[in-house]
C-alpha cells in the first residue's frame, strides 16, 4: 500500500472479498427477488388449500416451475462465508499493531512500519463519531435502495408488514451508529466501504433486471 | 416447546428484516425449500416433539446443499 496506508489496505481488502462473492450475491438477488413477486400466490395457495398438505404441494409445484424458480446453493455459502467475517472482526477487534500482525501472518515478513492515519488525517486506532454516522446514513441509504428493489411490484402489500418494514428501514442504521460510536474507526471504515460497494450492486441489478 | 417455538420466531423476524434491507456482510441466499426450514422446524416440534422434532428439523437444514434439488418437501 502506498505510504503504508492501514485504511487503504482495509478498504482494498474488503472490496477484493465482495468481488470475490460478487456473482454469488448478484445471483442470490435476483432469485430471493423473483420469489418475493410471486409470494403473493404462495400465500393464496396456502389460503385455498389450508386442510390439504397434498393439494397445497402440488399446487406449490407447479407455481415454482411455471415461474421457473430456482433457487441456488442453499446455506453453503454462508459457511464459507462466515469463518472470513469472523477472522476480519478478530483483526480489528484485537487491534492492529505490529505485535498482533507478525503473530497473525507469521510467513509474511513484518511491514516494519503501519501508518495508521487513513489518507493523512483519520487514525485508524481511534474512535470516530462522525465516520460512525457517515456509516448509519450510508447504510439507511443502502437498506431503502435494497427494499424498493425486494419488494418491487409485490402488489397489495398488506399493512401489517409496511408497519414492519418502516421499523427494519431504521434499525439497522441506529445499530450502527451505537455500536460505531465505540469502536475503532477501522472497523467503521469497513463497514463504509462494504456498504457503498452493496449500493454499487444494486445499481447494477437494477439497470441490468 | 413454546421456548423453542418463540425462538424460531424470533430468528424469523430477525431473518426478514436483513433479507429485506440486504444488510452487508453475507450473502442471503433463498431458500431452495418450499416451506422454508423455520416453517418446517415449527411444524416438526408441534407434531413430533421437542427431540424428534428437532432432530427432523436438523436433518432438513442439513438437507439444503448443492448436492439436493430442494423443492416442495412437507414434514
């Protein structure tokens, strides 16, 4: 990295993980999409045929192969996916000093020195409210985008779940916030750049549905 | 049992809203099942019990890989 730049390095690091899941998750989108349009008729199939678990499959059947539904992978990916989250939170909870990083990387030789001060003037080691809300905004922005995206042409939703989704639109962004608001600005710049690369998924998927 | 079932409950409400809002970090891929597995859990636990309720219900999860056809499959 240029200049030893730690949050070049976390920023560079993230974007290569969500390129390498890139195809997996665009795919994954579509599909989880395609379902939700035609949850409507699973929910009028589960109406009409209430007391009948043989009609109600058959009926189910028929709706997934008429919609041609096909789901991928099922819960694979996210065990592949879970040790990496796991071992990048360790990275940065632990903190990053050269100590912890020769431990870590025993076969890389020790960068020597880690400038922890990202594009100059954000220290990477230290708490940073206003990167903590840049993140809560970049992610109430990222969770609309995605919503009108799942939910598109779902007809009559029904109150019920409007009620539901309004609530879920601002918990996660208030989530991060409390919890960037104590935590190493690091981790924040994670969860920043992770955020606007989804945002940048979307786009795609939207222009190319 | 009401334990077990207020607890897939939960994971079910905690499940739609990251699917929904497609929080960063994981990849949600759908399910390949129709019911989905929580759906199933419940149904397994009020019919066959808390063990072999249970037991059912981790066989199905097991269930959903790349080697299945996934589809309509009821307990």
């Amino acid at each position: 990295m240029p200049k030893h730049d730690l949050g070049l390095a976390i920023i560079v690091l993230t974007v290569l993980i969500r390129l390498l899941f890139l195809p997996l998750s665009i795919k994954a989108q579509r599909s989880q999409r395609a379902l939700n349009i035609i949850n409507p008729h699973i929910q009028a199939i589960k109406e009409k045929h209430k007391h009948d678990k043989t009609a109600q499959g058959v009926a189910m059947m028929a709706l997934y192969k008429e919609h041609n539904i096909n789901p991928i992978a099922g819960c694979i990916p996210l065990l592949i996916q879970l040790p990496i989250l796991i071992a990048l939170y360790q990275v940065f909870i632990s903190g990053l000093n050269p100590q912890t990083l020769s431990i870590l990387y025993p076969f890389i030789h020790n960068p020597g020195t880690i400038n922890p001060l990202f594009l100059g003037f954000i220290s990477i080691g230290i708490k940073n409210h206003f990167l903590a809300i840049v993140a809560g905004v970049l992610q109430f922005l990222q969770a609309r985008q995605s919503m009108n995206y799942m939910k598109a042409s779902s007809g009559a939703a029904n109150p019920q779940m409007a009620v539901l989704n309004k609530q879920m639109l601002y918990f996660f962004p208030v989530m991060i916030i409390v919890i960037g608001w104590n935590i190493q600005a690091g981790l924040i710049l994670y969860w920043i750049t992770t955020t606007v690369f989804s945002i940048g998924e979307q786009l795609y998927l939207r222009r190319t549905q | 049992m009401n334990l077990i079932l207020s607890l897939i409950k939960i994971y079910r409400t905690i499940n739609t809203w990251l699917r929904a809002t497609q929080v960063p970090g994981l990849v949600y891929t759908p399910c390949k099942f129709h019911p989905t597995c929580s759906e199933y859990a419940e149904l397994a636990v009020q019919k066959y019990g808390i063990l072999r309720g249970s037991w059912k219900a981790i066989t199905r999860i097991l269930r959903c890989n790349p080697f299945t056809a996934g589809g309509v499959d009821y307990i």
